[in-house]
C-alpha cells in the first residue's frame, strides 16, 4: 500500500486527471444523477488501475 501512495502522488497525471473525475462524481451526485454518478466513478477506477499499473511499470516494481 505505501508504494501505491507513493506513485499516487507522485504520477504526472494524477492531480489534474483525478480532480477532474472527482468533480464529475460529485456533479453527477448533486445533480442527484445515479447512472452518471456511477459512471464517472467506474471509469475514475479504470484510469487509477492504468496510471498504478504504468507508474509500477515504470519503477520496475513488481505487481
């Protein structure tokens, strides 16, 4: 768990990108939008994995 905190934070996109999906998922949220709610947080998860698992990739640690 430390290492995947570590190059969360350090990922080049994660800041922007992940704010990004975050605001979607609180809009969808106020907006009292179930699916879209759903949606945006599926595809936040989907992306996370991608930058973890190329983050890892690129220090050579092993999954």
């Amino acid at each position: 768990m430390y290492w995947l905190r570590v190059l969360g934070a350090i990922g080049p996109h994660r800041l922007v990108d992940s704010t990004r999906r975050h605001l979607e998922i609180l809009d969808a949220m106020a907006a009292r939008d179930v699916a879209a709610a759903q949606e945006a947080a599926a595809v936040h998860l989907a992306e996370v994995e991608e930058w973890t698992l190329a983050d890892m990739d690129s220090h050579s640690i092993v999954a």
